[in-house]
C-alpha cells in the first residue's frame, strides 16, 4: 500500500530511552556499541539533559554551527535519545521499568551487526549481561543483551535471518 502523500516524507528521527547514570550509559552506548554522541541539550529549568546518538554517515558530517548542528540532528535516521533527569544517579535503589516486566509495555532495541559470532565475543569481552544468547532457545541466531539500565537490546546479524518466518 501507498503512503499518502502527506506521509512520504515522515522519517523515524529517534527513539528515546530513560537513563540513570549518563557516565555509565554513555561508556556503554559509544564505547561497546561504537555510536557516537551527535548533540547534548541541557535544559537546567527542567533539570533534565537529552544526549542524541548514532552511527554517522562519514558523507554527511556533523556541522560545526551550533543552530546547524542541531537541525542536522533532527534530520537523522535511527538516532537514539537518552534522557537523564538530573539527580537520578545519585539514587542507589533509583531504576526505570524496561518494559519487559509486568506490566509489558516497550519491548527492545536492535542493533544488526556484520559479524554476530564477533559481537557475542566482544559483548563478553566487556561483561555485557545476556537476556539470551544466539545458541538459546527457540529462536536461533538472534541474542538479547541488557544496556546499564536493563533495557533490552536484540542483536541481530541480517544474513543470518534470510530463513526466519518461513514454514
């Protein structure tokens, strides 16, 4: 079916995902998922701090001009928001629903991957909790690893799904 013509130019911009720790989530985002933080908004009023990653397309940099830069954000695909209210981290028993415990609401996140035997070997490499590894299970080739917060992230290796869904 169609779009309708209002909607063709409707891209998905981000997704947003609540965040206790912004040190401890940002370490896990860049530096075990290798996204890079694209733009930080502050808003000290609201004490709250809005940090936009992704994977960018070395074919269309970020541009330097603050306004430009943020305007180039919001014409991204697959960007992910992490919000942090300010004052969270400094909460021990302080966490936010993941949406897999009862009441189901938000399920996940995916990531695909070139290599899906390479990112299990790195995922434990860095300790990174399962909620199911590739070999788990009924569904074969697809893990679920767990962010700082518990958010649920599908791993996926596309090639390794060519199959899925057929009888």
């Amino acid at each position: 079916k169609v779009a309708p013509e209002v909607a063709k130019g409707f891209t998905l911009n981000h997704c947003m995902l609540r965040i206790k720790d912004p040190k401890i989530a940002l370490d896990f985002y860049t530096r075990i998922m290798g996204m890079v933080v694209l733009r930080k908004l502050d808003f000290p009023e609201m004490k709250f701090s809005l940090y936009f990653l992704a994977k960018p397309d070395p074919q269309n940099p970020a541009p330097e001009d603050i306004a430009d830069r943020t305007e180039w954000t919001f014409n991204q695909k697959s960007i992910l928001e992490l919000t942090h209210n300010w004052g969270s981290e400094e909460q021990a028993d302080f966490h936010y629903h993941d949406g897999n415990a009862q009441p189901q609401g938000f399920g996940h996140i995916c990531f695909s991957v070139p290599d899906l035997d390479a990112a299990i070997a790195w995922f434990d490499q860095n300790q990174v909790v399962y909620v199911k590894r590739p070999d788990q299970g009924k569904m074969k080739d697809v893990a679920f690893i767990k962010d700082p917060d518990g958010y649920w992230i599908e791993i996926v290796e596309a090639k390794r799904l060519r199959q899925i869904g057929r009888t």
